[in-house]
C-alpha cells in the first residue's frame, strides 16, 4: 500500500511496533469487547490480513484491519480516536479498506456492528453499506449485532458499487 495523505493525517500499513498504541485505543474505544495485546500481534501476523493505520504528527489516531478468504472481505476492526473524528479518518481508511480487498479478489465486504453502536451505523449507512442479518445478544452487553455488507463493483461512477 502507498502511504496516503490527507489534511494531517497519513495512512501506512500496521508493524507490529504499533501494538501497544493499537492495544491502548482498542481499550479505549472498545472497553469489554476490545482485543488484547497479545491478539491484536496474532492477527496482524495473520495470513490474508491486511491492517493499516492512520498517523498525526507521529502519534496513532486510529486503526482499520480487513481479512480477506476467496471472494468475501471482513472489516474487523475500524476506530479513530475521539479527538479526531468527524474530520474523514475512517472515511480514509474504508476506501483503503475497499482497495485493498478488491485487490485481492473479493466481491463484497462485510462486518459486524453492535445495534446500540449508533456512530458507527451512522457511518456505514453513509458510506453505502445495508443490512442483511443480525445475530442476538452477540456482544458481551447482550446487543445484537447488525451484520452489513457492501459491494465491491468496480471503483468507478458512485460510491455505492
Ligand atoms: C465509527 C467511527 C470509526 C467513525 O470515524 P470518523 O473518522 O469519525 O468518521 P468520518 O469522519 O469518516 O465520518 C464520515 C461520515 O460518517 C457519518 N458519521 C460518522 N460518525 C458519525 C456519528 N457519530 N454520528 C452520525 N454520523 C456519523 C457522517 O455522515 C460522516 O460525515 P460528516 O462528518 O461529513 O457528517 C468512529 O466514530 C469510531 O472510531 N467509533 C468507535 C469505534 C467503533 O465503533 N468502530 C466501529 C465498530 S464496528
């Protein structure tokens, strides 16, 4: 991946050097649900992963990680630190995301979202993504997930592919 700008922000590909500002944000920002250390360096090593961060002055602001297995992509983790949001890092990274997965072959990308995760719903639906199940009581709040999908058509002519 090319490192990619924006006003004070740069996306570069995760080293493991990064897992302790990854661990210090996913605790941050996922509390119960956040990965540990020692399983945020599993899956950075991990065959078909592709995770990425996003720099400010030096410092990590936040984070995106897609697996990719034959023609399905997973965006398994997106955040950004509260400091810097709504200024279009996870905008950033999702087209990253989007990419990447294409790149390797998949036809559309999935995840999983909690229902009661209203900021990040907002955020998938404003960037093309729709609803197709759920699964009950999957976090450990007993909040459903919501699981969503994109398509990944060619990257031309809209942002809904
Ligand atoms: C969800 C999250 C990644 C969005 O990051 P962000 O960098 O603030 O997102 P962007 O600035 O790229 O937002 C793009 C658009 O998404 C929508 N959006 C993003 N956050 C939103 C929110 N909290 N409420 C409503 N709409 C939102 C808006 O349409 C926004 O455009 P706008 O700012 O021009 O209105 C961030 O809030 C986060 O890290 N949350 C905690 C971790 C998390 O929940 N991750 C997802 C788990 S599945």
């Amino acid at each position: 991946m090319n490192a990619v700008s924006a006003p004070a922000s740069t996306l570069r590909p995760a080293v493991p050097a990064d897992v302790p500002a990854l661990a210090a944000l996913e605790e941050r920002l996922f509390a119960t649900d956040a990965w540990t250390a020692d399983t945020l360096a599993t899956d950075l090593a991990a065959p078909g992963r592709w995770w990425c961060v996003a720099e400010q002055d030096g410092v990590v602001v936040g984070y995106a990680a897609v697996a990719v297995a034959g023609d399905v992509a997973d965006l398994l983790r997106i955040g950004v630190d509260p400091a810097v949001r709504r200024t279009g890092v996870a905008s950033l990274f999702l087209d990253a995301a989007l990419a990447a997965a294409r790149e390797r072959g998949a036809n559309r990308l999935l995840l999983e979202v909690s229902e009661a995760n209203r900021g990040a719903v907002a955020f998938y639906v404003a960037r093309g993504f729709t609803q197709i199940d759920a699964r009950p009581a999957y976090y450990r709040d007993r909040s459903a997930a919501l699981v969503l999908r994109r398509g990944l058509g060619p990257a031309c002519g809209g942002r809904t592919p």
